[in-house]
C-alpha cells in the first residue's frame, strides 16, 4: 500500500494529537480528531451503499467537513470528484451525467432542484452547507471513530477532476493514486515543507492547486494549515504572523502589494510564498520581492498531470519563468500548429511524460488517445521554450496561438511589452479572423487611468515589436474576465469582440 493515498496521508496520523486546521474562528482540529470525523462519514456512507470505486461527486462549500469527504474516499477506496459549488443547475447537470456519481454531496437549498437528476441515474444525495452542517454530518456520534480502509493501489483511480472547458465539453481527467502521491513526495522534498511548517490555505479544494497541492503535501509531512474559507486580506496578513508558507495565485499577490501593511517585518516569518494556476507578471514579482525581501516561487501545473515544473527552494528563481521539470517528469518542446519542423531552443508545445500524468478522460477514449502522442507523452496545449539553463518559460496556450499572414503570434510576447507600459495594469492579447491576414492580434488592456491615451500606448508597443506582433485594435476594460483560479478567459473576450 507504498503507493496509495492512505498510506501515505491518513495512516502516518493516525495517532497524531498535532494541529491539523486551524479554522476562522479560531477553532483548531488535530489530525487524529480530523481523521476521526472522516472515519465517521466513511461508516455513514458505506451503510448507505458507498462501495469501492464508486464516485462522489462533492458540490459543498469549503469548511472542514467538505475537506473530510476527500479523508472519506480514501478511506472508502472510492473517487473523488470536488466540483465548484458555485455553478448553476445546468452546468451541475452535465458533471452528474458525465460521472455518474454513487453519491452526490451538496448544499441543503440545491437538493430539490438536483434530485430528480440523480433519482434518474440512482445517485443518492445528501446535503452538507457551509456551517458543517447537514445530511451528511447528522448524528455522526452513533458512529465508530475508526474505519478499516478498504485497500487501494498505484493504478486505481483516486479522483476526478474537470478540465476548464474554454473548448468543447469539460472531460474529466482521471487521477491515480501514483499521480497524487508521487506529486506530493516531489514537491515535498523540492519545497522543504515539514511537521514544522504552517500553510496559508486562501484556496478553493475543487481544484488540483488548493486541494492535491496544498493538502496532499501538508498531510504528507505533517504540516498544520491555517484553513481560510475565502482570500480574506486581514485574516492572510494576521496569519503571516505565525506561518511559514502561502500558496496562491497572483490575484492574491497583486492585492497583497496594494495593502500598506505589507512590509518585511509582517513577513519575517515566512519562509516560502508560492504561486500558480496563472501566470504571474514579472512586475509583480519584482514589486513583491522589494517590499518583502521575498522572491515568489513559481511552478508549473494542469489538471490532467499536476505540478510538472517549479523554481527551486534553494537557487535561482527566475522571474517570468516556472522553473525546471520536477524529478522523474520528462518534458520536450516539440512543434506547434504553424511549424514545419522542430529546432532545439525554439518555442513549441509542451509534452509531459511521466508518474504524475493522468490515466486518461472519462468515458472519452477518443480524446484520451488524442491527448497523447504515440511514444507516450502528454501534448500539454501549452507552448513554451527552455532557456539556457533549463529553465521553462510559457508561452501561452496552443489555441490562443495567432497566425498572422503565415508568421506565428504569441499574445504572452506582445503582453509582457504592454504590461512594461507605465500606465498598464495587465493585458490580454487575443486574436480575431481577417480576410486579408487570415488573423491578427487585438490587446485588451486594464489601465491606471483610463483617460491615458491608447496612442501613447500603441508607439510604445510600436517600438519593442515588429510590426506584424502589434496589436491592430485596444480595448479599454475596467477588469479581464477571469476564473476562479485567476486565469483570464480569452474565450470570453473572443466571444465578445470577435
């Protein structure tokens, strides 16, 4: 049972009287009553019909007890599925009838509209709301505290996740219990996190970042987290205090810098800030880096294969970059949809082989194949480069890629140069049809002051980029639309201003 979740995250602390979460409120649970609880529900559920391998499809909000049913598919030995509690009744029907869940966990005001969904399918729903409190937790006291796991290994599936969906239909990425373990003892190892650290956790758990990154490598090597529902500014920097990591995304970063407490001695107990599920800007981490005395670290990572690269703990970080391929994890550049052939150093997709990367989609064997190249490796959809020294730099998306009169267009190249601009915030570059250059790139920008002058602007560009990479048009937002995680929806934009 080397390879499996239990062995490495629930048996260890069976017995360890140590803080696990420390709540809002300031309750703190050790990883012995946490575990506890978990056994509890696994009882419940098994006697309600939970078997190995079933599916759960978990649509709870973040507390304790959501975070319990992960401990619970462990120990049950069935899958779990974490989905964003925050979609609507149509979105939540199509993640039902893809998966096929056994059982499906969501708040009290959503069991009437989702049952006739799930009495269709035998799913059993229970409900379970942001106090903890529900079907699922009701009179968990008539239940043993222990529970006889029920034995998993390397290759059997762990979890669930679904790929955002900018394209097509949301597949699910089918996660073993290799790619969740292996992950975790890399990053571990990279990132130097032990019993003595205590995480700042601001992160969703329906997604691989807060819930496999964060949990799984504080489970491992017995760390405490100090357990946020949502990125609260005060009660982050009022945790600084007594934390050593943070793991977030850049939104997190950006609103720190904002706030006028943020200084070195708030931070001088932290050794380590983390960040990904979305690019962080170069200014950002320069910006951070002078008014904390820290360099942010960031990694490379995707639902379908986890955290693939990372700048190291100790060494170099450089800014703008993710970092080099973890250990074990091979990663290749090979030729995007505009090359004729593949030249050393040049960019180009990003394929991954290695213990970390998915079994495969859900009920998708045509797309699974697809997803992989003959000799085995992953074609991420990701396009990027090596530097000299090793180092992988992102690019963009593959299908964000413009081809503009037969010359490749890389929108991340011609944002970095407006995002130089004095009076930018962030950008987002994208493309749209013309007849004459078949596409060409248009620059939505989020500016200091809305009354600077797009002209200005575009002569800055002008001068940094060769004519063909300039932006045709700029659009002026408030805000780019952005997902949960940070990550800007071009799609969205496409849709909009195409």
């Amino acid at each position: 049972m080397t390879n499996s979740l239990y062995s490495n995250l629930i048996e260890p602390n069976l017995n360890n009287n140590k803080t696990f979460l420390i709540l809002d409120d300031g309750t703190e649970i050790s990883y012995k009553d946490f575990i506890s609880l978990s056994s509890k529900i696994s009882h419940k559920l098994t006697n309600l019909g939970l078997k190995s391998g079933d599916h759960i499809l978990v649509k709870s909000p973040k507390c304790k007890e959501t975070l319990s049913l992960y401990l619970t598919s462990i120990l049950t030995g069935s899958v779990f599925f974490p989905l964003n509690s925050n979609y609507t009744l149509n979105e939540t029907i199509y993640f039902i009838e893809d998966s096929k869940p056994s059982f499906l966990i969501c708040e009290s005001s959503e069991v009437e509209s989702i049952k006739p969904i799930c009495d269709d399918i035998g799913c059993r729903i229970l409900s379970l709301n942001a106090n903890g409190e529900g079907d699922v937790t009701n009179d968990l006291e008539n239940f043993d505290s222990s529970f006889k796991p029920n034995i998993r290994v390397k290759d059997d599936l762990a979890a669930l996740l679904y790929t955002s969906g900018t394209t097509g239909k949301p597949k699910g990425a089918m996660l073993t219990h290799q790619n969740l373990v292996s992950n975790a003892h890399q990053l571990i190892n990279l990132w130097n996190i032990d019993k003595s650290d205590t995480l700042i956790h601001a992160l969703p758990i329906y997604h691989t970042h807060g819930l496999f990154v964060a949990i799984n490598t504080s489970m491992m090597s017995g760390a405490t987290i100090r357990f946020i529902k949502n990125f609260n500014i005060d009660l982050v920097i009022e945790a600084f205090k007594y934390s050593t990591l943070m793991m977030g995304v850049p939104t997190f970063y950006t609103r720190l810098i904002k706030d006028k407490r943020l200084d070195r001695s708030v931070t001088k107990n932290m050794k380590l800030f983390i960040s990904g599920s979305a690019p962080l800007l170069t200014e950002t981490h320069q910006d951070f880096y002078n008014i904390t005395g820290h360099q942010i670290l960031e990694r490379y990572g995707m639902t379908e294969t986890n955290m693939n690269t990372s700048n190291p703990f100790d060494g170099e970080r450089k800014a703008g970059s993710v970092g080099k391929p973890l250990k074990d994890i091979s990663i290749r550049i090979n030729k995007t949809k505009g090359d004729k052939d593949t030249v050393l150093n040049k960019i180009g997709m990003i394929e991954i082989k290695g213990p970390n990367v998915f079994k495969g989609y859900l009920n998708n064997p045509e797309k699974t194949q697809e997803a992989f190249t003959k000799d085995g490796y992953f074609i991420t959809g990701d396009i990027g480069y090596f530097d000299k020294d090793g180092y992988l730099f992102i690019s963009g998306r593959n299908k964000d890629l413009i081809i503009s009169g037969g010359f490749n267009v890389y929108p991340k190249e011609i944002e970095d140069v407006i995002n130089q601009h004095k009076s930018v915030i962030e950008s987002a570059v994208f493309g749209i049809k013309d007849n004459d250059l078949g596409e060409v790139p248009i620059a939505a920008v989020v500016m200091i002051n809305n009354n600077t002058k797009i002209k200005d602007l575009s002569i800055f560009v002008e001068k940094n980029l060769v004519k063909y990479k300039t932006p045709k048009k700029y659009l002026v937002l408030n805000e780019l639309p952005k997902n949960v995680m940070g990550k800007v929806q071009k799609n969205i934009l496409k849709d909009k201003y195409s």
